[in-house]
C-alpha cells in the first residue's frame, strides 16, 4: 500500500487504500479492510444498585450459603467483593425479579439492554427458579440451557428457541423452567420467601446487541423474610398446632358420642 486511511468508529475500523500494480503504471486496485471489534470501554450495568450499603443493618457483607440450597450439600462462606459487585440489590421476598440492564462507554448511558440474557449464580445457589416454562414462552424448539452448554453459554453459541425443529419438544421439555430472561418478555426469577443472598453473573446472549462480549455481576438479597431455618420452626410449630386441633376436635367428638349413647341408656 502506498497510501492509506483508517476510520474508526463504535466497534468497527475500515481501512482504505490504494494498491498499485509492478507492472501496470495505469493501474490501481482500492482495497479496503474492514476490522470489526469491541470498544474497551463499552460494558453493562444493572440499575438500581444502591451507591452505598449504609442501609444494611449488618455492615459486614459476608454471608453463609446453607447447605440445604448449596449444589454441593455443604454449608458455604462467602466473602463479598463490594470493589467488584458494588452494594447488593434489596428484593422483596413476595415479588418476582428482572434486572434492568444498559449498555455503557465509559460512564455515559448508551442505550438500554432489550435483548436475551440469562443469569447464573455463581456460588452455586439453587433456591431459585423462573416463573415461566418452555411451552409459555412459546417455544417451538427445545431451548439451551446452563446444564446443556456446560457453563460456555454466551454470544458466539446462543441459539433461540423459536424456530420450529424436526425433533418436537417432549411433554418433559414443554414443562422444564426457560431460563432466558429478556426486559420486553414475561419471564422472570423467582427468589426465595426466605432471607437469603444471591450473587448473579448476567451474559447478553443476543449477538445482535453489540459485537462486545458483554457480562456483568451483581447482588440481590431478600431481608424482609425470616430466615430459611426459622422458616422451618415455624411449619413445625403450625403442624403441631393443626394436630393438636384435630386431637381437640377428635375428644370432642368422641365426648358427644358418649354423651349421646349415654343419654339414650337413660331413656330406655
């Protein structure tokens, strides 16, 4: 090339030149290279995360994943990473959830994020679900999933579910939870009833949403519920109340039979 130019602009750089030919004086072939890549600064941010966790009753953001909801069946510490998750989100524990999402350069707002996403808890949580299944969603094929894509599920390998496939979608499969999110769609996260601490990674699966790898991660916790322990205490404290009503209601009626036979004895 004896001459060139780059323009850059949002993700993509086009190179043009002139090429001449060793043979040919007269002429010139243009040729223009074409670079299509990821601005450093472009990134995602969940909205309404608190700037500051001076709400949280408790100023350490450590926590314990119990057992009884960790993949692994072992009681597990957490170690907050407020530098890299900010302060978590506090999620009622009666609502369902969806993050809002938008695209960032630098720290000026691009546009919001409308396209699929899907979540993970990175600390292997598990009581949490969607409120959705496949065939409400309106699949017509069987949809990826974190357990078929072996945790690689991202922009290069994401395939919609809403192109109709030779194999149909088994009872089983219409039934399974969708577990792809999207802001104009009508599924959601189901969160615990109980207090409980989440720490999510969110992936932009949509490769028509920017040529960027996007993720992010962030925190919502549910404190305005008892404790998943207490929860316990207390189904066992109303299973015993429900049977001593019934024991209750049992004498009773077991006294009225006597009462009765008896009352008849004495008229006969």
């Amino acid at each position: 090339l004896n001459e060139h130019k780059i323009y850059k602009s949002s993700g993509i750089n086009a190179e043009y030149g002139q090429a001449e030919h060793p043979y040919c004086l007269a002429s010139s072939t243009d040729i223009t290279y074409v670079v299509v890549e990821c601005p450093m600064y472009r990134h995602i941010r969940v909205i309404n995360i608190p700037e500051t966790c001076d709400h949280l009753v408790n100023k350490s953001l450590d926590y314990t994943i119990p057992a009884t909801v960790h993949s692994d069946k072992v009681d597990t510490l957490v170690t907050y990473d407020e530098a890299e998750l900010g302060c978590p989100i506090i999620w009622a524990h009666d609502k369902d959830f969806l993050p809002e999402i938008w695209i960032y350069d630098y720290d000026e707002p691009v546009r919001k994020v409308d396209t699929d996403f899907v979540l993970r808890e990175i600390h292997n949580r598990t009581d949490f679900n969607f409120s959705h299944s496949v065939s409400e969603v309106s699949c017509l094929a069987e949809p990826q999933t974190w357990e078929t894509m072996n945790l690689t599920w991202n922009r290069d390998n994401y395939q919609p579910c809403f192109t109709e496939s030779e194999d149909k979608l088994t009872k089983t499969e219409s039934d399974r939870k969708y577990q792809i999110l999207n802001s104009t769609g009508k599924n959601m996260v189901v969160l615990a009833n109980y207090k409980a601490n989440y720490t999510f990674q969110l992936t932009v699966l949509d490769p028509a949403t920017s040529y960027c790898n996007l993720n992010t991660k962030f925190a919502v916790w549910i404190v305005d519920a008892p404790n998943s322990s207490d929860l316990g205490i207390i189904v066992l404290f109303l299973s015993c109340f429900v049977m001593l009503g019934l024991l209750g209601l049992s004498y009773l009626r077991y006294k009225g039979n006597i009462l009765s036979k008896a009352n008849m004895v004495l008229q006969s």
